[in-house]
C-alpha cells in the first residue's frame, strides 16, 4: 500500500502537539521549525517555531486518514492533487532548513525570475527571486498551502532559469 502526503491544517497552535499524536500512531510526518532567538533581559533564548503555522505534512496511507481527520487538533485534512511537486517542494524546504541559513516564513509569493541555486549547501534548488533594499531572497514555495520559505543569497550565488 503506497503512502500519500496530506495537509493537515490544524487549530491555533497545534502543530506540536498534533506531530507527537503522529510520532505515537506511527505515522509518517514532518512540521517544518526554524530557529527564533529573543532576548530577554540580556539573556538569548532559543525558540523552535513552525515555519507553515497551522499545518503539519504528513504521509500515511489513505486508509489512516479517518484516524487523523477525528483527531481534536485537526481543523481539516487536504490531499495535494500533484503528490510529486508537492514532495519536491516540501524536501526543498527542509533541505533550506538544515544549513545554517536564516529561513523565514514569506507567505505571499511574489512573481519574479526563477533561479537556480548554483553553490554552496543548497546548489541545485530553484526558486523565485525578489530584491528587497539590495538584499536578494530566493522563495522556495510550497504552492499547495500558498506559502514560501524565504532565505538570503549573494547574488554570485544564483543563475537564471
């Protein structure tokens, strides 16, 4: 039985506590964090945050599917119709999120040039770019929940699609 990648869009501030529910049952899921630093009274504390709030990406076969949806941190339960770019979207992202880049929530895609990453830890990956006060930022988005990932590149860092 082959698995299938499904949306679960969760109740406010859920995601955790759904992606434990997951990790007990068995099933395969995945709650993108990125790293927030505050600092509080001089001291720098470090917070693990959902980089998508609200939604947690999970792949179980369809039958599991009942199990989730009664679930109480389940608001809905969506199924991508493309599985494959929704994949390669999701593990673009996490790819991002294990370097030492800061990655950032950018929920609005912005239409721009596609680039292509050409060096350093994430070489290979394709993206949209938009410039922002001489910065550069490459969105790599996750266009089933409408949402991107952003991170900061040198611009000897891309070439164009």
């Amino acid at each position: 039985m082959e698995d299938f990648w499904y949306v679960a869009h969760v109740r406010p501030r859920c995601e955790k506590k759904l992606a434990e529910f997951c990790i007990r049952e068995g099933f395969a899921c995945t709650l993108p964090l990125y790293r927030s630093v505050k600092r509080y009274r001089g001291k720098k504390v470090e917070f693990r945050k959902p980089l998508f709030p609200g939604y947690v990406f999970i792949q179980i076969v369809p039958e599991s599917t009942p199990k989730l949806r009664q679930n109480q941190y389940v608001a809905n339960l969506l199924e991508p119709p493309d599985q494959q770019e929704f994949a390669d979207q999701l593990t673009d992202i996490l790819n991002a999120l294990d370097t030492d880049l800061e990655v950032r929530l950018e929920p609005q895609i912005v239409a721009g040039q596609r680039v292509k990453i050409r060096s350093g830890p994430l070489r290979g990956l394709e993206g949209i770019v938009v410039q922002r006060s001489g910065t550069l930022e490459v969105h790599l988005r996750l266009d089933f929940i409408g949402q991107a990932a952003a991170l900061r590149l040198a611009a000897d860092e891309l070439e164009l699609i």
